[in-house]
C-alpha cells in the first residue's frame, strides 16, 4: 500500500513552479498504510520472537546456553538487514523514488513469509496441560464462583435462635461439584499469579523509558543535525543523513559476535552466570554507555554551533556547514554498542520473567517501552517548542543553527564569555582614553592605541 500510495500522483501539473501538494486521497491512503505498519508488527515482533526462543528447551543445559545466545544473533540479523536498508534504500528512495523503495521491502518480506511457512513441520510447539480457557473465559469463571459462594452463604442467626437450633445433617456435595470447584480456584489462583508476574515488571519498564527518550533522538535530532553537515564523500557521493544511522547497526553486527564469543565466556569463569552477566547488569551497562553517547552528541553540537557563528551561517540554514559528517560517527557508534547491551538485555529479560503462557505479551511490554518512550520525547519537543516560543524564539525551531537543542547550556555560556570579552574591551578603551589625557604623542603613538584596541 506504500509503494501504491506513491503511484497516486497528482499529475505533470505545476503549482507556481513547483510540484503540486499531494492530494487527500494520496495522504490518507498513505497514513492509513503506515498505521497498518504499525499494527501489524505489534503483532509480528514479539509473537515471532517468542516462537524462536520457545525452540530451544530451558530444562536441557546446553539449550538454556543456546537460548540466551539466540537472542543475541537474533538481533544480530535484525540489525544487518537494518544496515543495508539504511544504506542501500535511502540512496534509492532519495535517487530513484520512494515507489521503488517501498517496493523492495515488501517482495523481500513476502519471500521471508514463504521461507517461514516452509519450516512448519520443523517447528516445536508446547501444548498447555492446564486448563485451556482463555483469560476472559476463566475471569467470567471466577466472578460466577464469587457470585454462586455470595447466593450460598446463608445469614447468620440471632443468639436466641442459635441456641435452639436442632442439628442438622451434613449437606451432600457430588464429587463432580467438588472437582469443578476445584478447576476454578485452581485457574483464579494461577490467573492471579500471572498479573503478579506482570505486575513485577512494572519498575523495570519505567525506569527504561528513560532509555527509550535518548533512543528517540538517534533517528531524529541525530539525522536533524547530520543534515546541516557537509556529507560529501568524495567528487560525487553524498551521503544521505539517515544513512549515518547505519553505523548503529554496523557498530551491533560487529560487536555483537565480539561479546558473544569473548566477553559472555570471559565473563563466565569469574561470575559463573551461563550468560556472563545477568541481564540487569547487562540493561544497566548500556544505560550508561547511552549517557556517553548523549554527551558525545552535546560536545559535537558544541562544535558545531561554533562552526556555524565563524562561517556566519546562523541564518543560512540551506547551506551545509563546513565540517565534516565523520564528526557524528563516535556518537553512532556508542549508541550501536549501548543498543548491543541494552536492547538484547531487555528482550532476554522481559522473555524470562513472565510465565510460560505469557511469553508473547513479555516481549510486546519490552516494545512498549520505545513506543511509549516516543510519545514522552515528542511531548518534551512540542512543550518545550510552546513553551520557548512564547517568549521569543523557539529552541527547537526548522533552522538548527538558532535552535538551542541539544545544548540548552551552551548558547547562555557563549554570551557569559562574549559579555566577559566586552568588558575587557571596554576596559582597555578607558585605559587608552586615561593615557590619551595624560600624554599626548604624535602619529606613532597612534599605532600603539589602534593595537590597544584591536
């Protein structure tokens, strides 16, 4: 549907010299197109990534270390199918059109359902032995039991009457009753200790979402700043700024058989954990290494910015700056090796602290955390742009060379020094005034003041 949104053209028409604007209809097609994007892998990634993981059996010593392996490698093809994509279909899209870029992508993901549905008869699939209700089923179950053991229990009586009451026989319960009653509460008893597990996480996957606001901003204000850069590569290439994403996923290709095959190992022997660290220490050390990359990225800025005031393109924000793309890659690059730590960590860990029935939805709260995560920092952006343009001058505004973001610190700094610088000028403008008073000299003397000043 993307690729045939891209064919709803408006025609050969000129709008004032310039391309039409796309029609209602191409713009709805095309959002409803990316919702369903959306949509389908809410479904797709977690639900296949549990199925691969459940091939390996967690009781066999030797699959317990595979499994936790496998979700290295799994992230591993997912971020080198990422770096061709980045690299190769940005050229396209930006060289050739957005038709054939959309186009690629989906022959290459009817192929990959084809090879898929190919390995049914190979795939193991585990059989729940308990009741095979499903949630809202076994939630109607235990409310009609609440309200059976209400409607049952009779009223107590008053004391006058307690005392008089004949004894009664026993009541007679049939063991299917019996039985039946004991399904249900086995089944609330387990529903209740699936939501703990759920509930458990709960701290973890709030405390991530900080990760997921600095994830955000490599694939926007990281590709918004790289566009202002000078990205030639030679006499005729230029480099797309998505495509610097790519060392992202170049930086977790090549790190991850390096932790995977001598970190994990190395690690073993001193912690004895099969995976080396656990999957805390493993979220925790990439937490940390983005910290490093946002501060990478708040230095480049820094120089950034002071590039632009030299050159005296403050106000030109179609003109490249002049200094070079490989200035952003360190900051590419920390972040692909936080990713490494970081994003598998989650996924192991969101896959193993959840019961085995909820495997599935473990890992769609694992990727809840970078949707949500998106929403809290376009938030930010559109409080701080209101906010900041109510008085005067946004700080995320289209021209990046007078936006104050990432560096909020940096500009007001600036203006401490350029004040400092004035001062000092004045300064030495009364110290010449002071000696112009006290003696007066000739022509020579004249040189020696124009340098006072300058």
């Amino acid at each position: 549907m993307l690729a045939f949104s891209t064919l709803l053209s408006t025609g050969d028409h000129q709008c004032g010299g310039k391309a039409c604007p796309p029609s209602t209809l191409q713009v709805a097609f095309f959002y409803v197109s990316l919702y369903m994007v959306a949509v389908a892998q809410g479904g797709h990634k977690p639900c296949v990534q549990a199925f691969g993981a459940d091939q390996f059996d967690p009781g066999d010593p030797e699959e317990s270390v595979s499994r936790s392996s496998f979700f290295n490698w799994w992230y591993f093809g997912m971020c080198g199918g990422t770096a061709v994509t980045l690299v190769f279909l940005s050229y396209v899209q930006d060289n050739i059109g957005w038709g054939l870029g959309f186009g690629i992508p989906c022959v290459v993901m009817a192929c990959a359902l084809a090879v898929f549905l190919l390995g049914t008869r190979t795939y193991r699939y585990y059989v729940s032995a308990v009741s095979k209700k499903g949630l809202r089923a076994r939630a109607s179950d235990a409310l009609a039991a609440w309200r059976s053991r209400r409607k049952s229990s009779p009223l107590p009586l008053p004391a006058s009457q307690e005392r008089h009451r004949t004894a009664t026989p026993a009541p007679e319960f049939s063991t299917r009753v019996d039985e039946d009653e004991q399904e249900i509460v086995a089944g609330n008893a387990d529903l209740i200790e699936q939501a703990k597990a759920i509930v458990r996480l709960f701290p973890i996957w709030a405390t991530c979402l900080i990760y997921a606001v600095a994830f955000a901003q490599s694939s926007t204000f990281f590709t918004k700043q790289a566009g202002t850069l000078d990205r030639r590569v030679g006499d005729r290439l230029n480099v797309p700024p998505a495509a610097l994403q790519s060392f992202i996923s170049i930086t977790i290709v090549v790190f991850i058989p390096i932790y995977d095959r001598a970190i994990v190992p190395l690690a073993r022997r001193y912690s004895g954990v099969p995976s080396g660290i656990t999957m805390l220490q493993r979220v925790g050390a990439g937490m940390v290494l983005s910290l490093v990359s946002m501060l990478t990225a708040a230095l480049v800025e820094t120089r950034r910015l002071r590039v632009v005031r030299d050159a005296g393109l403050v106000d030109e924000p179609g003109v490249p700056v002049p200094m070079s793309l490989w200035w952003m890659v360190p900051q590419y690059v920390l972040f692909g090796a936080a990713d490494v730590f970081t994003m598998v960590g989650l996924q192991e860990f969101f896959y193993d602290q959840v019961p085995d029935k909820l495997r599935s939805l473990g890992l769609a709260l694992y990727l809840s955390i970078f949707g949500v995560g998106s929403f809290i920092s376009s938030a930010l952006v559109s409080g701080i742009d209101r906010a900041t343009a109510a008085r005067g001058g946004s700080w995320v505004s289209n021209n990046l060379n007078r936006a104050h973001l990432p560096q909020p610190r940096a500009p007001r700094l600036l203006l401490l020094a350029d004040r400092r610088a004035q001062r000092a000028r004045a300064a030495r403008l009364r110290l010449l005034l002071r000696h112009v008073q006290v003696q007066e000299q000739g022509s020579s003397s004249c040189g020696f003041h124009l340098g006072l000043i300058n």
